[in-house]
C-alpha cells in the first residue's frame, strides 16, 4: 500500500476493537482483504487493539487473571504489522495498562511497563503515530483529517456516533462501540457521527454476555472519501465477514 501525506489522503479506512488475543480471523483476513482491494493512502486504528483482560481491576481470582498477556501482544503484534496504520489509537483497554504503570505493587506495574513499551515500539515499526486515550478529558484523544474527526470513542450507548458528533461539533468516526451505525447530529450543520464495529470474536467476550445490545455488535469498517480540497464527500460502513454466532438450534 503506498503511504500518503495526510494532507493529500483521498481514501481513508477506519477500524478498532480488535481485542488482542479475541481477534476474530475471519474478520480480519475480511478486513485485510478490503484494505487490498481498495487500496486507501491512508488506514487509522482506532483503539481496543489489546483486551488487557488480565489487568482488570475485577480479574483477580477469575479466569482473565490467567489470560496471557504475551499472547495477547502477539495477537495485536501480528495485526498491525499487517494492517500498517498512520495512527495506532488508544482506547480504554490500552489506557488500563498506561495507568497501572504506577501502580502500588511492583509486579504489576512492571508487566503494565512492558506492555507499553511493546505498543510503542510497535508504533515506532509501523511508522504510525500513537494517540492517548483521554476520554472526556480533553479532545486530545481525536485527530483529524478533511475537518472528520477519528478516536476510539468516550460514549457507549445505542446513540454514541450522533453524541460524539454534538460532542465534538464536527463529524465523527469512532469505535468503542463494537456496533456499526451511522446517525445525524441533532444541529443544524448536519453533522454525522459513525461507529465502525468491531474486529474481534464477539462470543468470546464473555463479560458482555449479559447485556442485550451485545446481540447488535458486528465486524466492520468505514470507508472514508474526500475531494478536491480534502473536504470529505462520503463515509461508507462496511459490513465484514466474521465467525458465525450459532442462532437457536431444533430441540434434538
């Protein structure tokens, strides 16, 4: 893929959540695939890269706690080498182990330096520039190109794409939500905000297993178009191809 300037990109494709060691394949040769044919100048990685599970503050005497985070880095490695992002975003799952790198008992903030450090080198292979996660903090978390601002996304709700873009004032694309959707802005500028979907297996992250909107979740992209002037003219949600989610079976 030949790498553009930012300033010059007329095609961008859009992508998170991939959750290390919970990557779905399919979804991901779906989205390499994508990225092949469709040959943009630029693609974006919009954060949740690593799930982290072991860090957890709620880990501790369950089954994450024994979730390897070398497989975990190994997962997320192997994909971005692949995929080669401009920008390698931060999302709440990176952002638990850059604040346990402080933390009281030593063990743990140095498996949480490692993981860092294994992130930003990465970053430093790839040629891609790391962004915070700094939630709803600041908006130094987004970055934007063509006046379309990209991060991982604070808001976790079914209308997180239309609050991001009133948040911000301006159209948005985000992950976070592991849904694909994309909703007006409730402002006369006709602003849009669009949640990209998610690239991992969603039957195994088991910690959703009980909520109702987890059944909305679906591997995806966004494609982003600008013209002359880089002003943006089209944002198109791409479905992926992903692991079948077994349906309700005959009684046997």
């Amino acid at each position: 893929m030949t790498r553009k300037s930012l300033t010059s990109a007329r095609t961008v494709l859009a992508c998170g959540c991939l959750h290390g060691i919970y990557r779905d394949e399919v979804a991901v040769a779906s989205l390499l695939k994508l990225r092949d044919d469709l040959k943009p100048d630029v693609c974006l990685f919009l954060g949740d890269g690593l799930d982290t599970s072991s860090f957890r503050a709620g880990a501790s005497g369950n089954r994450e706690e024994g979730v390897s985070s070398d497989a975990d880095a190994a997962a997320f490695s192997a994909f971005i080498r692949e995929l080669r992002p401009r920008a390698l975003y931060m999302g709440n799952h990176e952002a638990r182990v850059y604040r346990l790198r402080s933390h009281p008992r030593d063990i743990v903030a140095t498996a949480a330096r490692w993981v860092v450090d294994s992130i930003e080198a990465l970053a430093r292979e790839v040629g891609a520039v790391v962004v915070p996660y700094t939630g709803a903090l600041d908006a130094q978390g987004w970055r934007s190109i063509g006046g379309v601002a990209f991060g991982h996304g604070v808001v976790f709700g079914e209308n997180a794409p239309r609050d991001h873009a009133e948040a911000l004032g301006c159209d948005v694309i985000h992950a976070h939500t592991h849904r694909l959707a994309s909703q007006p802005a409730r402002t006369l500028a006709r602003l849009r905000g669009v949640s990209v979907g998610c690239l991992a297996a969603i039957p195994a992250l088991e910690y959703a297993a009980g909520r109702r909107a987890t059944m909305a979740w679906e591997a995806g992209c966004a494609v982003i178009r600008y013209g002359e002037g880089q002003r943006c003219h089209e944002i198109e949600l791409r479905t992926l191809a992903a692991t079948r989610r077994e349906t309700v079976c005959p009684l046997a």
